[in-house]
C-alpha cells in the first residue's frame, strides 16, 4: 500500500487487511475532498424537532464545514438554509438558537422569509434596503433567496439532511441500522419517538480528525482500559462500580455495505428481562419498571433491541440506554472537529426522572464527564503524535478479529465480528473509500461494490 495522499482511496484504505494510512487523519487536501464527496452528499443529522418547537424558532447547525439553518415557518413547516447571506456571504444567523419571523442581515440589512403567506419560495429575498432608489430595475430579488438545503427528513424528531438531490431515501440509507437507532429515539414504554432533547446541545472542540469520533462509537470495546478511573469511581445511574448499570454481553454488529455499525446486542423477539437500575431510589425504580412491563405489552414479539452504542456514516454516533445521548463529530479542519452531544430524555417522563437522567448524563458525557474526558486525551494525543512528518508515513492497524465477521441472521447486510473487534470500523473506512472515490450514488451500491468486501452472505 503507498503511503501519499494521492487516489484513488485505495491507496489509502486497505479495509480487507485491516490497515489504513494515517494520512487520512492529518491531510489538509484529504479533508477538503471529504467534504465534496463525503459531507456535500451523506445524510446528516443536524439537529431535533424539541429544539424548535414554535413557529419562527431556528437551531443553527453545521453540516460539513457550513454553518446551516434549522428552521420552522408560520405554517409548521421546517426547512433548512445555508447561514450565509446572499448579498456579502454575512453570517446571518449568529446566535445558537432563537426566534426570528424574518431573517434579517446585520450588516446591509437583506432579510429573507419563510412565511407561505407571505412568500412562494421559502427563504426568499423580501426586504433590500434602499431598494427603489438604488436597485430597481438592477437587482431581480426572485434570483437572490437563501439557499435551501433539497433533502431535509424529520425522522422520529431527529432532523437529516442531505445536500445531493440525487441521495437515496434517509430509510435506504440507513437500512436495518435503523432498529439500533429506533432503540435509542423511542419512548423506553416502546411507542414511537417521543424523546425530545434535555437542556439544550453541548458542544466543544478537539485537536483532533472528526473520524476518531464515529471510529469509536461503532465498536470500540477495545478501548475500554483507558476508562479504568471513571471505572473504579462507579458513575452509573445507580452509583455502583463502573459506568454504567449492569448490561448484557455486547457484539459489534456492522451494516457492509452502509458504513454504520454498533455495539449491541442481536435483535430479539421477546422483552429480555429488566436489568436493576438507580438501586439507590425507590421511586425511579418503579418508574423504570412500569416502563419495561408497558414495552414488553407494546412490542409484543416485534422485532427490537435494546443496548447499543453506534455510529451512522459519516459522523452521527448515539447512545441508546445509559446514557441516551447522541453525539455528532462536525469536521472543523483536518486536525480539529467540534463535538455535539444532544441529551435524550421520553417529554413525558417526570421531573424527578430528568434530573437523575442530566445528572448521569453530565457525570459520563461532554467536555466535563468522566468517560468523554479519556476519549478526547486519547483522540488529541494520538491526532498530535500522527501529525509528524515522519509520523504521517506510517499506518494505522485495524486487525482486532480480522476474518471472524459472521453474518447475523434477521439484519439485511450485518456481519458480527464478536466483542472485541475492528471489523466495524474496518467498514466504517472501506465505506469513506467508497464515497471518496465514487462519482455518484450508483457507484456505491452494494452491486458495484469490489469483489473481495466482506459479505454478510
Ligand atoms: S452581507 Fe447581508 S446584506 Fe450585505
Ligand atoms: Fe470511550
């Protein structure tokens, strides 16, 4: 395998062997391709409907390296701009989130609306200061709205977006990954979605690659030594040893031909036995209870699972059970990302549930918790030592179970490579190979996809 950031990726991914160059974690032209083939065209999560509940409300988000839009209009309806003025390129929207009726520009002041009443095109060009005196007969305002995101799903109040008209529908792309995801956005009494976000979004920067962060969350159990602190103090829900209650044995489950993965348990038919959780109050142990036995008669024998932490391509990663977070890796530059974590929670759970939720949350997650904190001393320092010249020659090895994948029965396209193992990731990348190099979708299907990938058949 050559070592230089030329193409096609195979000259930098080597998913069959396990070994990819560690390039692809530092390289500044690398990265700037990533976000034509990868960030321009992958569905990505921005954000959650509980995050703009009203008319007017807005979220700004990022996907790729733009600063983009969330917004909901008079009529209910949500959309997604491009942060960036028309006339000047001003940053239009400069507050996290807020409520805006139109989006005024702060430095010539061009405002744009998404009221049906008020305007055809959603995000259309309304108001240009000096506008008769100076532009009339000049300027055709109908040329000159925001630009709107094309593909824009509400899936169980996670909001998706797509920047590539031609992207498969959010369900085909995410294929049976979806009952992983399901786990972690469905009410804990079974019922769809219901969860909205507690609090508001966390985000803070690391001197690292975005790819170290879904690398992790798709299988990584490997990395489980580096915890051994946060371990011995016991941070779980109910103040035992370790991060977490107790939970069943785990496997890492990947989808070959969609980059997504996780670690978590087979799909089963029937309600595994409620595992005992904040041992420590009586009350939320009769609240989780209730919610395990209306699951069991929701669900009935339909398909679910329950435990997973995973990761859909390219950079959406979530927690399904403790804690329910999902974290997503936004690339900032080749050595630097921001990380976002939403915090789950069911809207109709009681107060004193939230709280036990954001305090346990807080204790493993974000720039303050216990858990996140190892990752990212982990992820800097390693993105620090690849970065050197020498360094950067070498590679990065992914061989953990290398030829154990199996496939798993009831999961389109899933192979399951055991506990510990890199066979996710060795997918995440063969996939970030498939986008880098492909010229469209057609040339990702599993059809066109190389002879030699690991097949799950
Ligand atoms: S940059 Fe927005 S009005 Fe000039
Ligand atoms: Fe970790």
């Amino acid at each position: 395998m050559q070592d230089r950031n030329t193409t096609p990726a195979g000259n930098l991914v080597d998913a069959e062997n396990g070994i990819v160059s560690r390039e692809i974690f530092v390289d500044r032209d690398i990265f700037a391709r990533e976000q034509e083939q990868i960030f321009a065209r992958a569905w990505l999560m921005i954000g959650h409907e509980s995050l703009i509940p009203e008319p007017d409300d807005y979220f700004v988000s990022r996907m790729g390296t733009d600063s983009v839009i969330l917004t909901r209009n008079k009529q209910g309806e949500i959309f997604v701009f491009l942060n960036s003025c028309m006339h000047r390129g001003m940053k239009l929207c400069r507050y996290d989130q807020g409520s805006a009726p139109v989006f005024t520009c702060p430095y010539h002041g061009w405002s744009y609306s998404t009221d049906r009443k008020r305007v055809d095109r959603p995000g259309a060009l309304v108001g240009v200061p000096r506008y008769q005196e100076c532009y009339e007969g000049v300027l055709d305002r109908s040329e000159w709205g925001l630009v709107r995101c094309p593909k824009v799903v509400n899936y169980k109040g996670t909001i998706w977006a797509s920047w590539d008209p031609d992207a498969p529908s959010l369900e085909d792309y995410l294929g049976d990954m979806r009952l992983y995801l399901d786990a972690a956005l469905d009410h804990r009494d079974g019922r769809e979605g219901g969860s909205i976000v507690l609090g508001t979004v966390q985000k803070w920067r690391v001197k690292c690659n975005w790819k170290f962060a879904p690398e992790n969350f798709i299988g990584d159990l490997y990395h489980d030594i580096s915890h051994r602190s946060a371990d011995l103090s016991g941070i779980g829900p109910s103040g035992g040893k370790g991060r977490r209650d107790a939970q069943r044995p785990r496997l890492a489950i990947g989808f070959t031909d969609l980059g997504h993965g996780v670690l978590g348990d087979l799909p089963h038919t029937a309600e595994p036995e409620l595992l005992p959780t904040h041992q420590d109050d009586p009350e939320l142990v009769a609240y989780h209870q209730q919610m395990h036995d209306d699951r069991s008669r929701n669900l009935g024998n339909r398909k679910r699972v329950t435990m997973s932490v995973g990761t859909i391509f390219p950079n959406m990663s979530f927690h399904a059970r403790q804690p329910r977070t999902i974290a997503v890796a936004h690339p900032i530059s080749a050595t630097e990302m921001e990380m976002w974590r939403y915090y789950l929670i069911d809207a109709d759970a009681p107060p004193k549930v939230k709280d036990a939720a954001m305090r346990y949350y807080l204790r493993y997650s974000g720039p303050a918790g216990m858990t996140e904190s190892d990752d990212m001393e982990n992820w800097t320092y390693a993105s620090e030592a690849t970065a050197g010249h020498i360094s950067r020659r070498h590679h990065y090895n992914y061989q953990l179970s290398l030829g154990q994948e199996r496939p798993v029965e009831g999961l389109r396209g899933a192979v399951e490579s055991g506990s510990y193992s890199e066979g996710n990731a060795r997918i995440f990348y063969r996939r970030w190979g498939q986008f880098m190099d492909a010229a469209g979708w057609a040339d990702m299907t599993p059809e066109a996809a190389t002879p030699e990938r690991v097949d799950a058949d």
